[in-house]
C-alpha cells in the first residue's frame, strides 16, 4: 500500500474505476450464485446512472483505488449496495472505513438507519455485517424465484 487510506466522494469521471473496481471485486462468485450477480452485468452507464441516483464512495491509498461503495437516499434510510474490494485488498479494514462513511453520511442526510441486501448464499458476508451492528430485518426473493434468495439488513443509527 502507498499512503494512508482516504475515503472520498466519487465523481461522475470515476465511473469507470467504480466499474472496474466491482467486476474484480465481483469476479469470483461468476458461476456461483443463482440468480447470477447483478454486478457482473454493470457497466460504465449503469454506473453513471447509480452515481445520479446516489453517489458513491472511494477508499484510495495514494493514487490507487482500493474499494468503493454506492449509496442512495429512501425515505426513511440510507440504502447502500456494491460494497467492493477487489481480493487483494481485503482484509485491510476498507470494507469498514467504507461502511462507516455512509453510515456517517446517513447521519449527515439526518436519516435513522442503513440498509442493504446480502445473497443468502454469502453466509461470511453476513456474518461480516452483523459483526458491525447490522440485523437481519427480511428475507426477500430474486424476480421468478418462489424462495428467498437475500435477506436485508439493517443498522440503526
């Protein structure tokens, strides 16, 4: 790593290091999940559009990206969704300094909660989140599927 790690708003320029940064980070469950991950079919437009609707976050260390996040305001929480980094910078605390600047940012838009989805397949991920005050607050299906494949989660603030 070079230099300290910075988390930063994104800009509508990022669009493609965001997109990048979530197919490398994504990569890896390519094949694995049923419904396919939603990431894998992200492009530099979509991205763009998900950056108007909300914003995004980018940890870097210098000028290297390491992860990044995507938020959106609801009206009574902060949904956050494509929590990425890539596998060569897991285990660095960037998913957590991601994590806490939304959280941060909720607080900011005075909003009472963050929310996001995890794959019921991913149990680590979930583990993960409910390691840092998320709860399992619904189980919810995929389009065409009969039984859930994701549940949300939740933080108050």
């Amino acid at each position: 790593m070079t230099g300290a790690l910075r988390v930063q708003s994104a800009g509508a320029g990022d669009a493609p290091l965001l997109h990048a940064l979530i197919l490398r980070a994504f990569a890896e469950y390519a094949g694995r999940l049923d419904p396919p991950a939603g990431a894998n079919d992200e492009t530099v437009l979509s991205i763009e559009h998900k950056l108007a609707e909300g914003g995004a976050f980018i940890c870097r260390a210098g000028d290297v990206a390491h992860g990044c996040v995507f938020f959106a305001r609801r009206a009574d929480h902060l949904y956050v969704g494509r929590l990425s980094v890539p596998p060569e910078f897991r285990r660095r605390g960037i998913g957590d300094l991601l994590l806490q600047q939304t959280e941060r940012h909720a607080t900011h838009l005075d909003l009472p909660s963050v929310r996001l989805r995890v794959r019921l397949a991913l149990g680590v991920l979930r583990a993960y989140y409910r390691k840092r005050g998320y709860a399992e607050i619904g189980l919810h299906s995929h389009a065409g599927y009969g039984a859930p494949t994701f549940v949300e989660m939740e933080k108050r603030l």
